[in-house]
C-alpha cells in the first residue's frame, strides 16, 4: 500500500468534510472511552513488565540460553565447564563470572572475532532505517490493515531526516501546519481482471509478509538465547525485545491517536463515501463500497478490468468520465483510494498534532538507540554469525517493504 500526506486542502475546506457527522458523536465518544480504557490498561501492562525485567528478572528460570549456541559447532562448547545449565549462574553478579568462565576457555582469535561480531550486528539497527517507513506511514497502515502494520514495524520504525522538524510553534508556518486536521490517503491496487486473482493475491501477500515477520523473530530470538549483553547479562530478553518494543510502540501510537483525536473518519475517496473500521478493513479485499444509502455495491467485472497505470488524481474522475459505465461505485479503477481524516480539538493546548508529533518520534528514538546499544553490546555473537543475521533480517524486511508496496 502507498501511502502519502494530502495537504493540499486549506483547514476550511478540511473543517467542513466533519460538518456532516455530528450524528456520530455518540459512537465516536463511546469510542474515545474505551480507547482511554485501553491506553491506560497497555501503559500500565508495559511499566509492570519492565520492572519485572530491570529487577527481578523472574524469566531467567524459564528460559534456558546457551552462550554460543550453534553458531561455533567446530569450537569446544564450554557450557558444562562454566556451570551455564545451573540457574544460579545467571542470577545479578554471577553471570560475569560466566561470560569471563567462556572467555578463559576462547583463543584470542576467537575473541577478536567476537567484538567483530558485535560491531557488525550493532549496524543493523541503522541498516533498517534506511529503508524503514515512516511512522505516519506504519500509523495508516494499522489503521486500514493491523497485520501489516505489526508485520513492517517488526524490526524498525523510520523517523525524519530532520528529526522533530514538525515540532515548531502554530504561530508559525503554512496554514496547513497550524489545522487541527490531518489527512493522508492509502492508494490500494486492484490485482488482476477477476475478483479470484484478486482476493487471491491480497491473501498470498499476507501471507508472504506476514511468514517474513514471523520468520525474523524466530531467528531473533534464536540469537537472543546465543548470546549475552555485557551490562545486563542476567536479563534473558533484551535482544528479543527489540522486535517486542517495536510493536508496542505501533500499538501504543494507535491508541494515542485515538485517545487525542476528536474525529477519525475513512472514506472510499472515488465514491465519497464513509466507511466503518471494519468495511475499512475488509475493503483492501472485497474492493466493494457501501453506496450512500448502505447498499452494498456489486462487484462486476468490469471492476477488475487491467487498465494502463494512472496518477492517484485519476481516481477523481468525475460520472462524466468515458470511463464511467454507470453510478459513480462501478466505474472500473485499477486502484483506488482510502481517504483518513483525523481531527484535533480545536482549543487544546495538549491534545496537538505537535504533542502528537512527539511522542511518536521521542519513542522511535528511543527505540533506535535501544537497539543499537544492545547489539552493539552483545557478546559471543562471532562475524560469521552476526553478518548472516544481518544480511537475512536486513533482505526479509527489504521484501516485506516491496511486497507492502506493491500489493
């Protein structure tokens, strides 16, 4: 899916797409409650867990890791020697002693190519960014397609080249900048000339990104249970909680979106037409838009029909179009546009799309660094090993981008 701001409307013109939906306060206040409820419920569920972690790590009985796992096979393991399968040793104070055990028991060389390992793994961090999406980006996609978005913000989220550029004062700046509204548009391909190749490939793709996802946290986690963090060797979790906390901080993002706005509307933008959450969800599928009176539009042939690729201004045609063949909902797109309205409070000081603006990009920050300080301080992990882990997280997330794009 593409996703792109559109901006190009004034405030006025933006503030009056909500002058219609008064009708839905009710539904849209019950809404806020319980994104409240669920905001307030994950924050709570994120603080406990990371006292868990930082104090008592209660998990080092649970999960059994082995330094050096499989990636020495030709090297003596010293695992026996050093008393790793006793749980003692990997309580707080005792694990140096284990990691210096597994160093007395390496040759030089071996050393030298584990602080290689641990240099090489530390830029992965900084080769996902490259090609990471931007937060609104991942925002959107959530938004319209929740597997996808947890899928591409598995292992990295993309902020500014100008970080916190967005954060300067309302009195400021283009008019567009200082509204209380926002919108962007997610362009949706349709696949194919029937609606089997269609709903077919839709389904394939998921398939594909999703797998690709859960394939780097299984080998995430395979490299967390290899190796140790110098400073908090006793935590079982941190490299694995660096694809954790990427996730949660799209989830949490989400629900601080909706817990601010006072508005989140989706409209089919060829039809004009609003769409609930859940038809917003199926539509990327179905490629069926409710008509305005709630009557389900038939999906014809013609709706599938290949044409030649067009600019995401063609799916503005007007009925008099020569490419309409009836109502406004059966003219044949080979894409078409989902349309995401989100307003502000107008007189808030702390509800802003600047306060907004950071949060989202202080917790991609922070995440960052987190990641790179972790690998960069993981031990045991030699070159081999870590180029591998990097070349393969690096390609599988590269091709769940494409596929994202593309389908």
């Amino acid at each position: 899916m593409h996703d792109r701001w559109n901006m190009d409307s004034s405030p006025q013109q933006q503030g009056r797409e909500f002058t219609t939906t008064n009708t839905t306060q009710p539904t849209i206040s019950r809404w806020r409650r319980i994104s409240t409820y669920l905001l307030a419920l994950y924050i709570a569920l994120i603080v406990v867990f990371s006292l868990l972690i930082h104090y008592f790590s209660p998990l080092t009985n649970v999960f059994r890791r082995r330094p050096v796992g499989v990636f020495w096979t030709d090297h003596d393991d010293p695992y026996y020697v050093c008393r790793a399968d006793d749980p003692a040793s990997w309580e707080y104070g005792a694990c140096s002693r284990l990691i210096g055990c597994y160093l007395d028991h390496f040759a030089e060389i071996l050393k030298s190519d584990i602080a290689t390992g641990a240099t090489i793994a530390g830029l992965l961090p900084t080769i996902l960014l490259a090609t990471a999406a931007q937060p609104i980006d991942l925002i959107s996609q959530a938004l319209i397609s929740p597997h996808r978005g947890l899928a591409t913000a598995a292992f990295t989220i993309g902020f500014p080249t100008s970080l916190f550029d967005r954060l300067r004062s309302v009195h400021h700046g283009p008019d567009n900048q200082r509204s209380n509204i926002r919108t962007w548009n997610v362009i949706i391909p349709v696949i194919g000339n029937r609606p089997f190749y269609h709903i077919a490939t839709k389904l394939s793709m998921d398939i594909f990104i999703v797998g690709g996802a859960a394939g780097m946290l299984y080998y995430n986690w395979t490299i967390n249970n290899a190796v140790l963090v110098l400073w908090k060797c006793e935590s079982p979790l941190l490299v694995f909680l660096w694809p954790i906390s990427c996730m949660s901080w799209l989830v949490l993002v989400v629900l601080v979106l909706h817990f601010m706005v006072d508005e989140l509307l989706f409209e089919h933008e060829p039809s004009k037409t609003l769409l609930t959450w859940w038809q917003t969800m199926r539509l990327p599928y179905t490629v069926d838009c409710p008509s305005q009176d709630g009557v389900a539009g038939t999906q014809q042939g013609n709706r599938f029909r290949m044409l030649s690729r067009r600019p995401v201004d063609a799916l503005r045609r007007t009925d008099s179009s020569p490419l309409s063949s009836g109502p406004s909902l059966q003219r044949p797109f080979d894409s078409f546009c989902i349309k995401i309205s989100a307003r502000m409070p107008a007189n808030s000081f702390i509800f802003t799309w600047q306060t907004f603006d950071l949060i989202v990009e202080i917790l991609a920050t922070a995440i960052y660094f987190y990641s790179t300080f972790i690998l960069l301080g993981c031990i045991f992990l030699g070159a081999v090993a870590a180029m591998r882990f990097t070349s393969i997280i690096a390609s599988v997330y590269i091709m769940i981008r494409v596929l994202g794009r593309f389908c």
